[in-house]
C-alpha cells in the first residue's frame, strides 16, 4: 500500500511539476543556468599574437607594432600610443638589429583580459657603434579585445641590472 501510494504521489509530481513550470520560465532557467560568458582568447589566439609582436618588434615595424596596442594603452605608465610611439621610434632608430625572446611564459585567461607574465631577452645592436646590448628582465602585459583582435592595454616590465 505505502509503495503504490508512493508512485503515485511521484507520477503525480511528475505530471503536475511539467505544468507548474511554463514554458517561459522553464526556458529562462535553461539560459540561465547555461549562459556562461566564454574566456576572452584561446591560447592558440595568444601564442599568435606573441608571434606577432616578436616579429613586428624584430622588424623594427613601428607602425604595425602598435597595431597590437590599444588605443588605451599604458606601457609603464607612460599614457597613450603618441608617447609610446615614441619610445619604439628611438629605441628601433638606434638599433641595426634586435633579437628578441620570451621564456618562462604565464598566461591567465579570464572573460575580460588575459594577463600574460614571462622572462624577455632582447638583444640589440646599436647602429652607430655596432656594439652590442643585452636587456633582460620581468614583463607583464595586459590584453583585451578591441574590434577583432587582441591588444595591449597594459605592459608593464623591469629591466634586470646586468654585470
């Protein structure tokens, strides 16, 4: 007796719970619960990205490499591509050849930014003297999406004394 009471009172819940719950609410609970906002990039999409400003950098490109600055962009708090641009004008003019390496690369992936920390070797040739300077250190960059792609919004990096 107390089992046929039992599936009733189930068939019953099932029967009734389908029209207690209408359609409408049903499927705003399914958005809901499935809406989940997906990461900013893949880490195929950033390793192409690095491979892009290694090779701008390398080339000396200073247009296209601020392409992959945000209009926003804040590069140890120096404000806005003009100032930037300037940095990366000089430093590119002096040099007759760059070699540039990243190791020891962290990436963070989150819905809004990806913040990615690692190691940078640049290696520089200068062209009046043909000597050669070596500048290592600490790097951390802040990218967002703007329009297409990834940008830099922020990159922040200590040079390590070398001896």
């Amino acid at each position: 007796m107390r089992k046929t009471v039992l599936i009733i009172l189930i068939i019953l819940f099932m029967v009734i719970g389908k029209q207690i719950v209408s359609p409408a609410i049903g499927q705003s609970l399914f958005v809901s619960s499935t809406s989940i906002r997906p990461l900013l990039a893949t880490e195929e999409e950033i390793n192409r990205f690095f491979e892009q400003y290694i090779e701008r950098y390398v080339m000396k490109d200073v247009e296209g490499f601020l392409k992959l600055f945000s209009s926003k962009a804040i590069q140890n708090q120096v404000k806005g591509l003009p100032a930037i641009r300037e940095i990366y004008r000089n430093f590119f003019d002096q040099s007759e050849k760059l070699r540039y390496q990243m190791k020891d690369r962290a990436v963070e992936i989150y819905e809004n930014a990806v913040e990615v920390k690692g190691h940078y070797e640049i290696e520089q040739v200068i062209k009046k003297s043909g000597e050669t300077k070596n500048w290592k250190g600490q790097g951390r960059w802040v990218l967002i999406r703007e329009g297409e792609g990834l940008k830099i919004l922020t990159f922040d990096y200590q040079n390590e004394k070398l001896h």
